[in-house]
C-alpha cells in the first residue's frame, strides 16, 4: 500500500524557506512514509493518526496526520533547525 501526501498551509509555508538540504532530507523521509507511515512517534496517545518524526539526521521535524480509510498523509507544520 502506497499514501499519497498533501502538505497543509503552515506547513507548505515554512517549506519556502528552507534551504535544498532541508528539502531534500524532507522528500526522503517523506518518501519512506507513504510506504511505512506508522514509523513515527505518536503524538497524543488518544489520537493515534497524528504522528512526528524527524528528517534531515534529527534536524528537521515534521507533524503529521495519517488517514487511513483515504490512505493520505497530511503534513501540517514542519520545522528545520539545520
């Protein structure tokens, strides 16, 4: 099974200005959750479909939430400190 991803406001914002190696390193960890998307940390435990993980070897974080019946990632903010 293979998800498909959409990127919310924020996050697509704060994307802008991150420099190629941020970019990069989000593509590829992103690349790997449309295949694995329970491979992240939940982030309130009474809500399982929202996940954070990070990229960029730890310097980047993104939140996300899963929807399983849709089979969609939806990535709503993000974080570079690279």
């Amino acid at each position: 099974m293979s998800y498909r991803v959409e990127l919310g406001g924020l996050a697509l914002a704060k994307m802008k200005g991150f420099p190629d190696e941020a970019l990069t390193a989000l593509v590829a960890r992103t690349a790997y959750l449309v295949r694995e998307p329970w491979d992240a940390h939940v982030v309130d435990p009474s809500r399982t479909d929202l996940r954070q993980t990070t990229f960029g070897d730890g310097v980047g974080i993104m939140w996300f939430r899963v929807d399983e019946a849709a089979e969609l990632i939806t990535i709503y903010d993000l974080v570079w400190a690279g």
